[in-house]
C-alpha cells in the first residue's frame, strides 16, 4: 500500500535527518574541541614565549645591576684610596709642621741661651771692670796715703 511506502520513506528520511544531524553535531563538537586544543595550544606558547622573555628580561636587568655594583664597588675602592692617601698626606704635613715647629723651638732655645750667657759675660766684664776699679781706687789711695 502507498501509505505504507510513504511512512517507510518519511522513517528512513527522519533517520536520514537524524544521522545528518547527529554528524553535524559530532562534527561541530570536533570542531569545537580542535579549537579549543588550538587554543590551549596557542596559549600555551603565549605562556612559553612570555616566560622566555620575563627570564630574558631578568638575565638584562641581572647584568645590568651587577654592572651598576661593580662600578659602585670600584668608585668606593677609588674614593678610600684617595681618602687614604689624603690622610697620609695629612699626617705627612702634620710632621713637618711639628718637625718645623721643634726646629723653630731648638733656634729660639739656643737664641735664648746664647743672649742669657751674652748678658751673663756682660755682667761678669762689669763686675771684673767694677772690681778692677775699685782695685785702682784703692792702688791710688794706698799710693796717696803712702806718700
């Protein structure tokens, strides 16, 4: 009979849809999942290619700041150097100040000495040219009584 027939072909036609459909959703969801690894794929070597550079960056600002302290280190090194040899510079001048002021000390000392034992023969050729007078005083008294 011809219904018959056309249920038969509406069935086999509803299964033919259903089997297209069910394809069609196995595809999209194939679809879906190579996406989404291609995704997890593409973020994964965004994660990769960013981690490369943090570390690159890293390893450049590392360098870059060891860099900067060597050149610290060196300035410090350079400056006690230099405060050092300042400071020996200073005591060298410090020395050579005192030296001279001993020096100066000993020539006066000496100077002092020489004009105390200056004045001290002074008052010795007084006292000899005193006594030696009063020694002639006394000649011409004794020779004025004498005679």
């Amino acid at each position: 009979p011809w219904w018959l027939v056309e249920r038969r072909e509406r069935a086999v036609s509803e299964a033919a849809r259903e089997a297209a459909a069910a394809e069609a959703r196995r595809a999209g969801e194939a679809e879906r999942q190579a996406e989404q690894e291609a995704a997890r794929v593409a973020a994964a070597d965004m994660a990769e290619a960013l981690r490369i550079e943090l570390e690159t960056k890293q390893a450049a600002l590392l360098r870059a700041a060891e860099a900067r302290a060597a050149v610290l280190d060196e300035q410090r090194r350079h400056l006690e150097r230099e405060a050092a040899a300042r400071l020996e510079a200073l005591a060298e001048e410090e020395a050579l100040a005192s030296a001279a002021e001993r020096r100066a000390a000993e020539r006066q000392s000496v100077r002092q000495g020489r004009e105390r034992q200056r004045r001290e023969r002074e008052a010795q050729l007084r006292d000899r040219m005193a006594l030696a007078e009063e020694a002639r005083e006394r000649e011409e008294e004794e020779e004025a009584l004498a005679s």
